[in-house]
C-alpha cells in the first residue's frame, strides 16, 4: 500500500510517522560534481550483473523461440506454446476487476466513495490497456525470471489531466543495489537503463536553462546503430587465456564481452527491433534517502539532467514520505533470497532438446524408406551415374549372378509413442499432464469427477496466479497513489446529489489498499468465482446489483440503473397493494406469505 504524500509542512507537525522501509539510506552531496560520481558508484554497483544476466536472458529467449539451445529450429517446439498457455492461466486481462479495501471499519458513505474509486481504477487500467501490458509482464516473466511494470504520470491535453502511462521493463535493463533481497521496495537503490533518440532527450531537458548547451554536449556522446532491446550492450573488448566457445551450443554460463561468433548458426530467432538513428544511454537511478526515494538521471557518461536544482521524488515533487517509485516487479516463480527469480524454461529445456533430437531422428529414418540404402553384389561397374540411370529408368539389369541387397533402418514402430511420451513429460514437468492440459481424461463420465481432478490438479498453479494477482493488485495500488496525487477533479456516489456526495480522490481513509476482487484476473478461479455469487443470490445473501457489478455483464451501469428503477417501481406496486388490502386484514396476510415466497 502505497503511503498518503504529505508536504513539507504536513511533515514538521507530524511526529510519530512510522514507515518500514529500505535500512539503508544514502547521503548525497549537493555539489553537483560529487553527486554524478557518487551516483555512478551506485549505479555500477547496481548493474553489476547486468553482463551476465543479458547473455542468460539471450540464450533463454533462443531456447523458448527455437527449441534448441543451438538456435536452430526445431521440428517440435512446446516450449513457447507453454509458457503462452501458462501466462494465459496466471492472468487474463479479460474480468479483471479491483476493489478498494481496509483495516479498518468505516461508515456506509466511505465505502460507497471506494465502490466509486475502484471502478475509476479499472477503468482507468482498460482505457489505457495497462492490463493487457501486465499480462504481457507475466509472460516475460516466465520467460527471463522477472519482468518490471514501470509507471509515471504526465498531464496531457487542454485540461492537463494526468495520464498514468506504463511499460515493461526487462531484467537486462535493471539493476538492484543488493539481489538477495526479493522486494524493489526494500531496495535502498535501483536503476534502469534507457536508450534515448536526440528528441527525447531534448523533450526531457528542453525546460532548462541552460538547453541548448547541454544538448550539444549529450549530443557529442551519441551512438548510432545499437540494439533497441539492449541484447547487445554487454558487448565489450576482453582479454582471455581460456578457448572461448564462440557459438551458442552448449553454453553453460554467459559467453565473455567482445566474442564474435563465426560459425553459420541460424540467429533468426533473434530477431528484434534496431533503431537506425543515434542513441544516448541514460540511467534513471532511484535511490532511499532518509525521508523518500530521490531520482537521479544520467546520460552516460556523466552528464546530470535530474535534478538540477533540488533532490526530489520525481512521482511526487514537492511533497515528503511518499515512498513512492514507479516499478512493480512481475514475478510468477519467486526465490528465496534472489530477487531476478527462476525462468519456467528451466526444467524443460533438456526434455525440449530429447524432443528436439528425436523429432530429427524420425524424419531422418522416414526420408531414408524413400531414398533407400542398397547393397548391390555379383555386379561390377555400378557406379554413381549408374545408379542414377536405374533409377531414373525404374529398373535395373545386374546380369544372372547380380542381387540386391535392401540395408536400410526400418523406422521401429515404437517412433510415434517416444515422442508422444516425451511430450507427456513436458507437459507434466509443466504441470499439464492431465485435466489441466484441456483434454478429456480416460474414464471421467461426470462432471463432479472433473472437478474433483482440476482442484487435486490445479494448486500448484493457483500458487502463482494468487502471487501474480497480488502483483498486480501492487501495481493498481501504485497507479491508485499517483491518481491521489494528480487528479484533483470531483468525483460522487449519488448522481442525483453530486454536491452533497461529491469527494476527491485524496479523501480516502490512508488505511486503504487496492486488491483484485474475488480473483477475477485469472481464469483458473473464474468458475470458483460465479458460482459463490450464484449460492450467494439464490439463498438472498446478495442482491441484483451485487451480482451485476461481480459477473462480467456488458454495460454493466446501464444494467444496474435499470434493475434499480425496476426495484423502485416492484416497492411502489407492493406499496399500491398493500394500501388496497388494508381494509381486508386477512387478504393481506395471504399476500404477504406470498410476496415472501
């Protein structure tokens, strides 16, 4: 839960402020000079295992694209076909839903103004797709470890309303001041790494007023042609007294900087985008003073562009214990004790590789009971060409004393099944093996039978979709925290009294936490989900509006305001009758046993 900002002096009247945060905090020289190298220390300190992680992270992608670890294709690929169906079972953006919570118990109005605020959020998150954006962090998170979803606001348009954009940020891109520790809150320095166009960089520095100059000197560090996806900025010189291995089989650490590879491999499958214009590499360093995360940003190699005048938080100038930075880390297969987690590819890659080889093997066997191997015996001169005649012609005259002799490998009937198994044992590594995989099991008649296997089934994988949603719960709340922040528009509870309801976003109790409502985000918990609030209506507990805001109805304001006129108009008709039977008391009894029926 992201803490209420307070300004400067909010902060002097309030004593017994009391935040769990990073242990370690930084003292920062104000002499420009000294913060640019201070900040260089940290961010070295930070990127430290960066080298190694990109070169990881690239033989990971090569895996999962081709099926090799070689980078060629395979015949029989399921490694990205997995990790695709797993992030799809993890999150789904479709129903996602939040809800607003606390710890504490608060009047009726309070609630309503959070039924409110939790449906700006979620609509906030649709309109701008950040929930798709998320559920693309997910996959990238099964696949490299790790994923950030980085947020910021900016005000745009004639009104200068705020808009939360949002990317995602690679684990190659980031850096932690210290990887054992598994929560980027706790990280008392973390910094990402961007590369820049020229008008970017003059769009961020253009307010300053010394623009011009410094833009000449940024521009004097330029780079032209580096890859967009930072795959390649570990390359560098090195001296080795080891062979080094320079191609991509059989690596079991990341080759050194500066090796070029010289065989033929096949590197389609790494493909990416490659920006042909110059680049500037800029760190975004965040680090914990005593008081709040202070932004530092510097284009390589020690140019300081933030901040120029005063250290602040650049989510929330001005304002003091916001604790605020703009990354979530997406993380479905956490570790203890290393904060970049565990790729999902890690269990699978050998099996993939058997796969792969057998796969290669049959198609080897059945092209050769085409081609055939023939041994001929009792005939001389049946050279290359000669061959190629007999078999261009159909037929073939050895003479009395010639034979032919059929040597090739028959293709052993056990083939199919081999592959068939070894795909089951990837699946079942990947927690597929059964119902789970979409497949009809053998001798389930009932549907009571079914779901008995998905719940024996399915725990390990609601174990992570329950981590996931709280990831993303972590990002609303984030997102929830800059709105708070920026957004100083009116919102109310009762269209028919806008000013006597109407409150700000800030007005939320501090107690306040975003969570994802009735585990709506992930599919495996969707059934689970419509039939608590199907019991929950039929025995009364809840009402029609509850189940329309629960359930993934189209228009669902249009359909709330509907069933409410329609109750209103149900207790003006119960109301009429009633009126009419109080002359006859017995009458009414007999109505009313029936109304509640």
């Amino acid at each position: 839960m992201a803490r209420k900002a307070q300004t400067s002096k909010d902060a002097d009247e309030t004593s017994n402020v009391v935040e769990v945060r990073p242990a370690t905090a930084f003292s920062l020289p104000s002499d420009p000079n000294l913060l640019v190298k201070k900040a260089n220390e940290i961010i070295e300190a930070c990127r430290a295992s960066s080298a190694a992680r990109a070169a990881y992270c690239r033989q990971l992608n090569a895996i999962i694209e081709t099926g090799r670890q070689d980078g060629t294709r395979s015949l029989i690929n399921m490694l990205y076909v997995h990790h695709d169906r797993l992030a799809a079972y993890l999150f789904s953006a479709l129903g996602l839903k939040f809800a607003i919570d606390f710890e504490n118990d608060y009047p009726l109005q309070i609630l309503e103004r959070a039924k409110v605020v939790a449906r700006r959020l979620q609509r906030d998150f649709e309109n701008l797709s950040a929930d798709v954006s998320f559920g693309m962090g997910v996959f990238e998170a099964l696949k490299y470890g790790a994923c950030i979803f980085k947020q910021w606001p900016q005000q745009e348009g004639a009104d200068r309303l705020p808009v939360i954009h949002h990317s995602l940020v690679m684990p190659w891109q980031f850096g932690v001041y210290n990887e054992s520790i598994g929560e980027l809150s706790r990280q008392p320095a973390m910094v990402e790494t961007i590369n820049l166009t020229l008008p970017e960089v003059w769009r961020r520095i253009s307010h300053l007023p010394n623009a011009s100059e410094l833009f000449s000197r940024i521009k004097s560090h330029a780079t032209r042609g580096q890859v967009a996806d930072e795959f390649q900025s570990f390359f560098h010189q090195v001296l080795s007294t080891s062979t080094l291995n320079t191609s991509n089989t059989g690596l079991s650490r990341p080759t050194p900087g500066g090796v070029v590879q010289l065989n033929n491999d096949a590197n389609y499958a790494m493909t990416g985008p490659s920006i042909a214009v110059d680049l500037i590499k800029m760190h975004e360093l965040w680090l914990w003073d005593d008081r709040d995360y202070v932004t530092i940003q510097i284009i390589e190699p020690d140019i300081l562009i933030a901040p120029i005048y005063k250290r602040t938080n650049l989510l929330a100038p001005g304002q003091l214990f916001t604790g605020l930075h703009p990354y979530t880390l997406i993380q479905p297969n956490k570790m203890a004790g290393y904060i970049w987690g565990r790729p999902e590819v890690v269990d699978l890659m050998e099996p993939q590789g058997l796969l792969s080889t057998w796969a290669d093997d049959i198609k080897r066997l059945f092209g050769l009971q085409i081609d055939k191997i023939m041994a001929f015996s009792g005939a001389d001169g049946v050279t290359d060409e000669v061959y190629d005649a007999f078999r261009a012609a159909g037929y073939i005259n050895l003479g009395p004393n010639g034979a032919v002799n059929d040597l090739t490998p028959k293709l052993p009937p056990e083939s199919l099944q081999m592959l068939q198994f070894i795909m089951k044992v990837i699946d079942m590594l990947g927690g597929f093996d059964n119902i789970l995989s979409g497949q009809g099991e053998a001798g389930v008649r009932a549907g009571n039978h079914a779901n008995t296997l998905m719940k024996t089934a399915s725990p390990r994988i609601k174990d992570r979709s329950l981590t996931v949603e709280r990831q993303c719960a972590e990002a609303a709340d984030l997102r929830l925290a800059l709105l708070e922040l920026k957004d100083g528009r009116n919102y109310w509870t009762d269209p028919d009294k806008m000013a006597e309801t109407s409150f700000l976003l800030s007005d939320l109790p501090e107690d306040r936490r975003v969570v994802v409502d009735g585990h709506s985000s992930s599919p495996i918990f969707s059934d689970d989900h419509k039939d608590l609030i199907g019991a929950a209506a039929k025995e009364g507990l809840v009402d029609g509006e509850y189940v329309l805001e629960n359930l993934d109805f189209p228009n669902k304001d249009d359909a709330i305001r509907k069933w409410k006129i329609k109750q209103t108009q149900e207790a003006e008709e119960r109301q009429k009758i009633m009126e009419t039977l109080k002359a006859d008391p017995a009458a009414l009894v007999q109505y009313l046993k029936a109304d509640k029926r």
